[in-house]
C-alpha cells in the first residue's frame, strides 16, 4: 500500500471516530437533558402549534396540548399559551384548536391565551410574548412572567421547564424560561 492510501485511509478513520464520538456525545446530552427533573413553577406554558385536523389536535399536538393541562391541573403553571395560525383561510387555527381542547378538558377559559395569525416559531414565540405581556398587565402583576416552553420542532413540552430548541428566540425576545 502506497503512503498516500495509508495517509488519505488513517485520515478517513480519524474523520470516521471523530463523527461517532460526536454522536455519542450528543446522544448523551439529549438522553441527559430527557431525564433531568426539575419541580419549578412558572407563570405560564407556552404551547407552539404542530397541526390541526379540522377541529381536533394531531396527535402531536394533542401531547403537548395534554401535558400543558397536566402542568396546569399540578399547580405548576398560572396560565396555557397556545400559538398557531391557519394554514389556508376557513381552517381552524391551531391556537383555536389547541385553547377549545384545554377548556373541553377543565382550564377555565380565562387562564387560556391563544393567538391565532402566526405562520413560523418566530412569530409563534413574539405573539406569544404580547400575550404574557397583556396578561401581565391586566392582573396587576409587575415584573417578567416565566414560561415553561413547549418547543415547535417535534419535542413537544418541555416538562423542566427548560427552554430546549427555542432558547437562543426566546432569549431575545425577552421571554424568561
């Protein structure tokens, strides 16, 4: 074997560990993050749209919708925020669908915020923190509302009240998590 195939074969392997330790490692963290319990509280849950079946949650988004409720009926969270647009005129909005199945299943309709115009997390999570802002406001609260969040990206709520994928959105529109 010629020093060039050795070099451009040891090069690949070490290309090759490289990428397997960096799966590892990631899958630690994630697998890390999953199993981290943490008991907060906070002011609100903040529930991203996945899709509305006509009037019904999909699947994804009736478990997020569930565990928001869950978060609620436990104490640890004040108020639901659902967010979520239309995607053709005549369709339920997502927010519409994700506040009328937390109503059916015991939240009183005063405790759910829902906004129904977004089309991207973007403006899911700046239409969301108007709401917290309006909220804020008509209770006589002062200060910040912390926010659990429940990510738009598949993961769902995330129970920890950690911020996952939407840290860095969050962050900067002021949103405490």
């Amino acid at each position: 074997m010629s020093l060039f195939t050795r070099r451009l074969v040891g090069g690949l392997l070490i290309l090759l560990l490289a990428a397997a330790l960096g799966f590892v490692g990631l899958a630690w963290q994630i697998v890390s993050y999953g199993n981290a319990s943490v008991d907060s509280h906070a002011d609100a849950a903040l529930v991203l749209g996945a899709a509305a079946w006509g009037n019904k949650p999909s699947p994804v988004y009736r478990e997020r919708i569930n565990e928001a409720i869950a978060l609620y009926k436990a104490g640890r969270v004040r108020y639901l925020v659902f967010t979520g647009g239309t995607p053709e005129p005549g369709y339920p909005a997502e927010g519409e669908v994700g506040r009328k199945f937390a109503i059916e299943h015991g939240v009183p309709a005063a405790l759910v915020l829902f906004e129904t115009s977004s089309r991207t997390t973007w403006q899911n999570l700046v239409n969301a923190r108007e709401l917290l802002v309006a909220s804020r406001n008509s209770d006589g609260a002062s200060g910040q509302r912390s926010t659990a969040y429940a990510s738009g990206d598949g993961n769902g709520i995330t129970p920890r009240f950690g911020c996952g994928a939407g840290t860095y959105i969050l962050k900067s529109l002021s949103i405490a998590c």
